[in-house]
C-alpha cells in the first residue's frame, strides 16, 4: 500500500475507532498533533490507538514510552506501521 493511501486508511480508522463523528478523514492534518493538539485526544483515545494498531495491523506496543513516540501524529503513526506492521 502506498504511505498517501495508508494515510487517508488511518484516517478513517482514527475517526471510526475514536467515534470523531464531527470529523471527515480530511480535517485531519498529517502533522497535526493527535494529543495536546487541535485534535483534542486524551489518554483514553490513546489504548483506542494502541487497540487500532493492533486489530489492523498486527503491531503490539506495550512500553508507554513507545506509545508516546509514535501516537504523536498521522504521519508518526504511519512511519510506525510501515516498519512494523504484520497484517
């Protein structure tokens, strides 16, 4: 898959994991901050993540530190699946 296409992908899958009804996969920046940030996330939204990665892509993070590293935003989380990913 194409990184363009696993963007829009997870995208979609933040919006339907987060249930972020008001939002469409493009009001989503690449570099926006998930946390802290205009999206407005919190540490529940964070395990969603964690949960999303795992279901849809075979990756287990299980050191919070990690987690922090690659939930920053769309394109972190990307990066982090390409190399990572086992589905």
């Amino acid at each position: 898959m194409e990184t363009e296409d696993l963007k829009a992908q997870l995208k979609k899958q933040i919006i339907e994991f987060l249930n972020l009804t008001d939002l469409k996969p493009e009001d989503i920046k690449d570099d926006e901050e998930l946390f802290g940030g205009g999206m407005g996330l919190d540490s529940i939204d964070s395990l969603e993540l964690i949960v999303l990665l795992n279901r849809e892509y075979g990756i287990t993070i299980k050191d919070p530190k990690e987690g922090r590293k690659v939930l920053v935003d769309v394109n972190t989380m990307v990066d982090y699946i390409e190399k990572h990913r086992t589905k």
